[in-house]
RNA sequence: GCCGGAGUGGCGGAAUGGCAGACGCGCGCGACUCAAAAUCGCGUCUCGCAAGAGGUGAGGGUUCGAGUCCCUCCUCCGGCACCA
C-alpha cells in the first residue's frame, strides 16, 4: 500500500493547481451562478509566517472551497500590506534598504502561503509599496484634498519620541504608543489630518444596516462616543472692563459656551470650569498684560503651564482634581443673573464639547469631588422619581395625580446605631416612617407630628435637612386615585427613648423595628426606602439620573426630558458632539506613500498634478528621523525642491508621509481591477465585486482599520468613485491561536509554534485542518496550540489515506447502512461551513469516518461523495485520492453533494422515560410513533416503578422522550 | 465606574427548552510484539460494590423538564473611561 507521504501529495497538487490556473477568478464567470468576494486582511511582510497567518488565510480557504463547489464565483484575493515602521527599523539595525527588505520578505512569505494550498488568485496580488499601487493612493489622497477633506493644521499631536512620528489618536493605547509602547507626549505640530470627523454620524447610524457582530458596532460606537447635548452662552462679567484701554477690551471675550448633556441641571450650576487650552485664557492673558484684571493671573498662568507640561498619563494620575480660580471675572448665570466663579481645572478637556463645562456639583459626580475640595456650593435641582407598585400599587393610567407634600423622617437612636423601620400591617410593605403635610405645617414640624402620633416617641432632635426630595407615583387604594408624593427626607435623632401612648387606630396600622444600617438595604421593600439606604451608606452620593425639576424658577416640576429640551432652546441651542477626532495621517518617518503636496513660496499649496504621479520615494542615505518632526525626506534637497506646477516659482514638496493604515483603506478596491493603469479600480470592474461580501480579520482592527476604510469608503462614495456607502456587507473577526502553554506566543517565552516545521513534518492539510478543529471559527476565544492534537487530526488523514487506498484497490457499490451517515454528514458538513463552525463539520466527518471502519467497507460512490465533503478541508490528500479513482477532473470543480431527506430520519428510534423529570427506561419504537403508543410503551418500562403512584399528567415529545408526573 | 462577551470533564470543545459531555486530545486496560513505537479494540464526569445519588461559576425563579429562559451575585476576557 501506498504510504501517505504528504510533501509529494501536497507538491504534486499544488504545481499542478497552478497550471492550470484553476484559481485564477474571472470577473464573470461562465456557468457560475454568482461572485462572492471573500476577503482577508492581507499581511503585514515581516518575513515569516506564522500560525496567526496560518488562521487566518487557511481556515477562510475552506469557506472559498465550499462556496466555489455550491457555483459562485469566489474571488479570494491575497496581497501584502507593505509600507510601515518595521522594514525602516530593520533597514536601520542592519545596514539595508528598506525596500529591498520588504520585497525579499515578501518573496518568502509568497512561497509560505503557496505551502498552504489556499486557493488564492495570485494574479490580483497588491503590494502597497508598488509604486503602481501607490500611484492611486497618492490620487484618492489628492481627491480628498480637493474637496477639502484633506487638510493641514498646527494641533497638538501625539508624539511618541522612540519612533519619532506622530500617531493617530486610535493608535495611542492607554498614553502609550501601539507600536512600541513608549509613552506619548503632546506637540504643538503642523500635520496632515482627514476629516473623519464630518462622517461621525453616518459612521455612527450605518452600522445599523450591516451584517456585522454586535460586539464590533459596540465597540465603533463607543469610539464615536456621540452624544447629544446642548451648548450654552454664559456672559462674562468683569473680562470687558478695562482700567486702561478700551480698545484692549475688545480684544477679550465678553461670553464663553459650555456644552453639557444635562441642560435640565442649569439652575444646579454654581461655577464655571475652562479647560487650561481654552481660547478665553489666551484673550485674557492678552488683556491681563496690559491691566491685571484677572487678580492672580500669575497663579493661573502657572497653573496652565504646569498642566501643558502633563502627559495625558499624568492628567489621568490619581484623578486628584486640581484648577485654579480666575479671580476677578465671574460668570453670569443665564437664567437667575446670579454671578458665579470661573475656574481653570485639567479635569475639563479641551477636545471635547466647547472645552467648557457648567459645574453642576449636586448632579455630576466629577463636579462634586471638585466642589468639594474648593468648597464650591452645590445646589440640587433634580429630584429622583419612582414610578409604578411601590407597595400601594401600580399608577392607573387615565386617573390624574394627587399631588402632595410629604416627609420622609430617617429616625437614627443613638444608643445603639439604629434606624427605625415602618411595617405596614397586613401588606407586604416596609418602608421609613412617612406622612403628609397638614395644613398650615412645615415639614419639620409635620415629621416630629407623624412621629409622636405613630410612635409615640417625643424627644427627637433634627439632626439635618439634606435637602433631598423624592418622587413616588403611586396609585393610593383607600382612596383610589393615583397619587404624587414629594417626600422631603429629614434626619432626626432620639434625644431619649421618652414615649407617650399611640392611638389604637395608629397601633393597628403600624408596627416599628430598629434596624442597622447594613440590614436597610435588604429590609426595605419601598423604593424611598432603597434611596434612604444609599444616602446612609454613602454620605458623598450624587444623583446623576433623570428625575423631576426642583430649584429651578419657572422649570420647577418639569420632567428632565421636557426640560433638556425647554433649556436648550431658550439659553443655547442643541449640539451634538464626538469622542472621535479627526484621523491624523502624516508620519515623519521614510517608508510610506509620499503626501503629493508642493509648498510653493507664492500659491501655498498645490497639488502634485496628476499627469507626474506617482510621486516616487527617492533613496536616501539615512533611514532615522532626527526627531525634530522632520521625515528623512527632509534632507533630500534634490528630490523635495522642486518648481511650483502653477507658477514655476521655488517650492518645496511635503516631505511627510501617509499613515499606513490609508494605504489599506482601499487595497479591497485595488483586488477588483488590480492592473489597471487608468483608474485606481474601475466602477465596471468594482460592481462586479463591491462590497465585500466577507470580511475575515483580526478584533484588533475593530477601531483602526476598519473604521478608517468604512470613512475612506463614505468620502469616496460622496466624491461619485464608489458605487456603495460601505465596504463590507458583513464582517466578523477571528480567534488567536496561544502558544502550548496558553499564553500568547512570544519568543521570550519560548512558546511560538512555527508552522513550517509542522507542515515539514505533518503537511498542510493536517494544519489547515487542525486550526478548523481547534475551535468555531464564527466566535472570538483564545485558542492554545496543542500538538497532541495536531497529532490527532493527522492520525485521521491517515486513516482516511488507508481507506482512500482500499477503496482505489477494490471498489464496490454503495453500502446500504452507510447511507444515512453519509447523508447526514452531507447535511451537517454543509451547514456548519456555512455558519463557519469548521469544527463541529470535521467532527461529522470523523463520525463518518468511523461509521465507515464500524462497516468494515465503503462503496465507491458513497466514498466519492466524502472525498467532495472532505476537499475544503484537506484539499491536497482530496484531490490525490479522488483523481486516484480515475476522476477526470479536479475534485474543487465538483459540485457540493446533495443529501436526500428520507435519510434524515431512522426507522427507528430511542426514546427516554422519565419520572419526574428523571430518566428511569429507555425504549425503542418505530421514528414517529403516535403518542399513545408511545405512552403505553413507556408506562410499560417502568411500571413497576409507577405502581401505587398516581400519574397526573403525561409528557410526551415525539422521537425524544415520555415524562411522567406524579404525586409528590 | 460604564458597555460588550464568556464561564460545561484533566484539556480544546459539543448540545432546536427534552437522556449533559458529540468529536478530538490525554489517561487506563487489553490485542499485536522478544520488547518498544506505531496500529487496532474496550473503557474514561463525580461519589458508590451495587441499587442509586449528585453534577454545566454561586444563589434564587419560571417550567412536567433548564447548560439553554428570567432575576441577583461572583470570576475571567475585550472595549471605553475626568468625554460634561
């Protein structure tokens, strides 16, 4: 018997696919019924593959294979993401060129990924630092410019000094540079941003409409992190006036805009805080030159550069707020007219919103920590409601509401700790001791009236009015109507345990308990009861959710919804605003796609026009930036000086670079019409693909890449060159593969498993099937390499190779037992690709598998019919063994078998009986027995069991099981 | 802190609300062998000699029946985080 040696399977096959062209993709294709782009993201040329790689092109191939053998057209495209910091840092350690690096890596990595045996259509490959390629980046870039989207600008930026190059903000993790990690600081720098920022909205609302997970569209729109708010205008009083000059108090700004989510809490505002880059600092420091007008200017100026200086690590540090008041100038309340104090604190960024806030101390847990510890007042204006049962009953729809005024008395007894506690006799209800306001009465005296009467208790001393009141809708069943009860909390204390008699109408209502305050929470069954506990167990709470307007003139009892609105209208207007900003895309570093920008001396700047692109990276001596924010094409006089295409006059071209992740912002593009030397893709050969239909990639993109091209595709859509406003129909991301150990793969742990050593020894095939077992390709996980289980899966090519062998040697017609695993097996391999659940599909076929040694034999067609099943998986042994039966073609043209229906379901069937639930019997009846005599069987098997047992109902579920329930 | 996702044997994992642990690894026993490897066969959730009982992170609930649905909590992973 022929052994299975899979080097000269795997070598033969491979040749001889490439031959005959058998993956080359046509862009129509005859007899196929549609195109499918499956997409991957292409790799980054490090010089090696590793087992990620491995993952993530292999597994995908199965999904090509199968979708070719149910007649699409799959277009499965491979390239290499080429440009980046890498090639620069190896040119730089070793001596060489960057270019000549990349390219020789992508030489090996070619060859790597052709030892898979993927059915990859090399004839589309891209390499983004083909200058061919760049060319049209370089074009789309300039497209953007046109239309504005393109611009430069002084802003600070991230600067990470170890790779000398600024960085987008996506690519700052946690203050630190993704890259190498080195901490991030913030420069003033003249860069090259997009305008990802004009497209928050539609990056925001279009996730609804794509097949994407969930978790990802999450995660995108945290990153937008839209919110909707208000900016409003607060006048400035004292900044105008100025001692000397009244031409200098022009100069100063007379209002500042604060933009705040929480319009409804502007009567709660007490103080104003600037972030220390607000635009208002510079004009008053402008004006506090000539006048001093800010008192302190001194201190507030130290402060400003103090807080400059701070990396955002160092902002974040401990979270110990700090600021400085501007004395001097004060804030003038929109709405009271009241004068507020104006402060300088870095916990307000100047990013976000107006890099202004309105303080709200008592309803944003930020301003009160800061208040706090300035001593800052805190003024309450939003009182908490509960709606609905809160004991009494669930509101009545319909019934208007009784308002009335309440208190809510927090009796504490010294002696002990305790507080007292209120049952409500014969309902289930407790709750604090509570009463309504009697006419005439303020609440202290009404709470020390509700006390005596209900308890009897008289030397109690009010300890504080915290000034809390809370909301209870309730519908009142003695007097039927729906009531609204403004519960004011009072704290109050027994002086003595003196007590005078309680009436016996009181008595029989009423019963009181002493509680600690760590048995509140649990005791309480009253919503005011539950809002009383936290008070008690967190004196610093601040209530930051919707409720009703208190302290707040004319808004007063005004829902926050309603007054969000209201507000917004009459003291500012709505505003939304994003987390995200813009997409800072040049790089002081050489190997990237030149920015095709001339600064002319005269015209400013000028487009690289078209006819002379691309404009091609020229060599240059040093590969290092010096780190002054200058890319090393800055020393490259001869290539950046050059003549103004307008005027002819003395100009200089940019000398930074794009951001690599603009390069693969279209590569997708680039697949559908790869040669083309007039257009970056044309629109006839895009429609035959766009969008992508799949998208297989890794979770780390979520926020990067796969943001960036869902813009880039947007611009281009709106600029009239793409023919869809998203790239990818669906999406979904990919597991990663763990070293033996569990741990991520790194070569200080010593735990990187090299997948060529194991295709050495164990082939491709057993590889590729290996990570499709190793766990569902359709969810995010981590999965350790386990070469026990490699072993496995090559034990089972094995087995099938012998089989493969047996069956070339003597065939023999169909097996009639094996046909219901077969076709079973064609149905679930079938369907568990489609839902990309490779590994529950193998397993199917190991079943079949062993069904088929179980038998002893297999017919010659039902072993065709697997090897169809089995080709995605192990396309090489596959082939061998099915060319090996005189099949005249290759086994990747068949189409995917069939499965007939009658073979879903056996003759016959096991059924479970149970009692109660648990399994007492098993018994074997005709598939589709009627329940009675499924009934009658199962009551047969366990009779003895049921005997003197009354059974009082009887489940049956047909095919699977009888339950019978009886007494106790 | 907020938002996602996940917790099942020794391990990777499987289970339309219906016999938990498919398939694979590992392990044990056996066959073949002088022997070993390879291969093949049988076994393998826990306790128990057995009958049986228990078991899917913990605790409640719904149901004849819950890994699966609901509530509370714990742990791990991912995202966001002084974003007003």
């Amino acid at each position: 018997m022929k052994r299975y040696d899979h080097k000269a399977v795997e070598k033969k096959w491979q040749a001889a696919w490439e031959r005959q062209g058998l993956y080359t993709t046509p862009d129509d294709a005859k007899g196929k019924r549609e195109n499918f782009y499956l997409l991957t993201e292409f790799p980054y040329p490090s010089g090696n593959l590793h087992v990620g790689h491995w993952y993530a092109f292999s597994v995908p191939d199965i999904f090509a294979r199968y979708m070719r053998m149910h007649g699409k057209n799959v277009l499965y495209p491979i390239g290499f993401d080429a440009f980046g910091l890498p090639a620069e840092n190896a040119a730089i350690k070793n001596k060489l060129n960057p270019r000549e690096w990349t390219y020789g890596n992508i030489e090996r990595m070619r060859e790597q990924i052709r030892s898979m045996g993927a059915s990859f259509d090399w004839s589309r490959e891209v390499v983004t630092c083909d200058p061919e390629y760049y060319r049209w980046t370089q074009w789309l870039f300039l497209q953007f410019f046109n239309k504005g989207l393109a611009y430069r600008k002084m802003t600070p930026a991230n600067w990470c000094p170890s790779c000398r190059t600024v960085l987008a903000n996506e690519q700052v993790e946690n203050g630190r540079c993704e890259r190498c990690k080195t901490e991030v600081v913030q420069k003033e720098m003249l860069q090259w941003n997009l305008r990802i920022t004009d497209y928050a909205d539609r990056l925001h609302d279009d996730l609804e409409k794509l097949d994407w997970p969930e978790p990802i569209k999450e995660a995108q729109r945290a990153w937008i992190g839209r919110s909707e708010g208000a900016v409003l205008e607060f006048q400035i009083a004292g900044a105008g006036e100025s001692k000397k000059s009244a031409a200098h108090a022009q100069k100063v700004a007379q209002t500042v805009e604060v933009f705040t989510t929480r319009p409804d809490t502007l009567f709660g505002a007490t103080y104003l805080v600037l972030a220390p880059e607000h635009p208002f600092l510079e004009s008053v420091r402008q004006k506090a030159e000539g006048t001093g007008n800010i008192e302190n200017w001194e201190e507030v100026e130290k402060y400003i550069t103090l807080a400059r200086k701070k990396t955002e690590l160092e902002r974040q540090e401990g979270r110990e707020k700090t600021g400085v008041e501007l004395r001097g100038i004060r804030a003038v309340h929109p709405a009271t007219g009241e004068e507020m104090p104006v402060w300088v604190a870095d916990y307000v960024l100047a990013q976000y919103g107006t890099g202004a806030i309105m303080a709200v101390p008592a309803h944003d847990e930020r301003d009160y920590a800061f208040a706090k510890k300035f001593n800052l007042p805190v003024r309450r204006v939003i009182e908490p409601v509960f709606y609905g049962d809160t004991g009494e009953g669930a509101v009545r729809p319909g019934l208007p509401f009784v308002k009335r005024e309440a208190i809510c008395a927090v009796v504490r007894n010294p002696k002990d700790d305790t507080y007292l506690c209120n049952v409500w006799k014969g309902i289930e209800m407790r709750g604090l001791l509570t009463g309504g306001l009697d006419g005439g009465e303020d609440k202290v005296q009404a709470a020390l009236r509700e006390i005596r009467e209900e308890t009897g208790y008289t030397d109690v001393r009010l300890v504080s009015d915290p000034g809390w009141i809370i909301n209870t809708f309730f519908y009142h069943r003695q007097k039927k109507e729906n009531r609204w009860a403004r519960f004011h909390i009072l704290f109050f204390e027994l002086e003595s345990e003196e007590k005078e008699a309680v009436s016996e109408e009181e008595e029989a209502k009423y019963e009181f308990v002493w509680k600690r305050m760590d048995e509140l929470r649990d005791f309480y069954t009253v919503y005011e009861g539950a809002f009383v506990a936290t008070l008690l167990e967190n004196p610093d709470y601040v209530f930051t959710g919707n409720g009703i307007l208190g302290n707040s003139g004319t808004f007063d009892e005004m829902n926050s919804e309603e007054a969000k609105r209201v507000i917004t209208e009459r003291y500012g207007r709505p505003q939304k605003t994003y987390r995200l900003r813009d997409w800072l895309v040049s790089r002081q570093r050489y190997w990237g796609v030149p920015i095709p920008v001339i600064h002319c001396h005269e015209c400013g700047m000028v487009p690289v026009p078209e006819e002379l692109l691309p404009v091609v990276l020229p060599p240059v001596e040093e590969y290092l930036p010096d780190g002054e924010g200058k890319s090393p094409l800055a020393k490259v006089k001869e290539w950046y000086a050059v003549p103004c295409p307008e005027c002819d006059g003395p100009a200089e071209r940019e000398t930074d670079t794009l951001d690599t992740f603009v390069d693969s912002s279209w590569y997708f593009l680039r697949y559908t019409d790869p040669k083309n030397e007039k257009e970056f893709a044309a629109r006839k050969r895009q429609e035959k693909w766009m969008p992508v239909d799949l998208y297989s990639g890794g979770a780390e993109h979520t926020t990067m890449h796969l943001l960036y091209s869902r813009f880039w595709h947007k611009a281009l859509f709106d600029l009239g060159l793409v023919g869809e406003s998203e790239p990818y129909a669906r999406r979904m991301n990919r597991s990663l593969i763990m070293g033996p150990d569990g741990q991520k793969m790194s070569k200080s742990r010593g735990n990187v498993v090299d997948p060529d050593e194991v295709v050495e020894r164990l082939g491709a095939d057993t590889v590729r099937m290996y990570l499709a077992f190793i766990g569902p390709y359709n969810e995010v996980s981590t999965y350790p390499w386990n070469p026990d289980g490699v072993v496995g899966v090559r034990r089972f090519l094995e087995r099938v190779w012998k089989h493969g062998q047996e069956v070339v040697r003597r065939g023999q017609e169909s097996v009639p037992e094996l046909e219901g695993v077969l076709h079973k097996t064609i149905k679930k391999v079938g369907e568990d690709i489609a839902a990309q659940k490779f590994n529950t599909a193998i397993s199917q076929l190991m079943i079949f598998l062993n069904a088929t040694e179980k038998a002893g034999t297999v017919g010659t067609p039902q072993w065709r019919t697997f090897l169809k099943l089995l080709a995605p998986f192990a396309p090489h042994m596959a082939e061998e063994l099915w060319q090996a039966l005189g099949a005249d073609g290759s086994v990747h043209l068949e189409s995917w078998p069939a499965f007939e229906e009658r073979y879903m379901r056996d003759e016959r069937v096991t059924l479970a009986v149970q009692i109660n639930g648990k399994v007492r019997a098993e018994i074997e009846l005709d598939t589709d027995a009627p329940q009675e005599k499924a009934e009658r069987a199962a009551r047969e098997a366990v009779a003895e069991r049921l005997e003197g047992k009354r059974v009082l109902r009887t489940i049956v579920v047909q095919n699977r099981l009888v339950n019978f329930v009886t007494e106790d």
